[in-house]
C-alpha cells in the first residue's frame, strides 16, 4: 500500500521503471508463460473434452422467464 502511495504521488517505482513499463512487461511474461505451458502439457483426453463440451452447450429449461 505504501509503495502505491509512493508511486502515485511522484515516486519514480522499482529501478525508474513506470507504471506502463511495469503492465507493458508484466502482459509480456503472462504471454510467454502461456505458451510454454500450453506447449508442455498435454491435451486432455476425449473424456474430458466431452465433458467441457457438455457444458459449454446450453441446454434445459430457461431460468428467465417473461417476467424480466
């Protein structure tokens, strides 16, 4: 909290590095670790697939009715 404090009343951050640099290289790293993890796991086999299918796909009774 106190570095927020810091920051937002002039405070030049960690090494002279803002705000942006800080979310421009933070959404950076994400992306990347991202990727690698995708690229080292492995796909879910076709039980699990079915599943997330099933629930993706609406179905039933809707839960809105004219009244709304």
């Amino acid at each position: 909290m106190a570095y927020l404090i810091w920051v937002r009343n002039g405070g030049s951050g960690f090494w002279g590095i803002t705000q942006l640099t800080f979310g421009i290289v933070g959404s950076l790293v994400s992306l990347v670790s991202m990727v690698v993890v995708t690229l080292l796991t492995d796909a879910p086999d076709a039980k699990t697939q079915d599943m997330v299918d099933e629930l993706r796909i609406p179905s039933g009774k809707a839960i809105l009715g004219k009244q709304h």
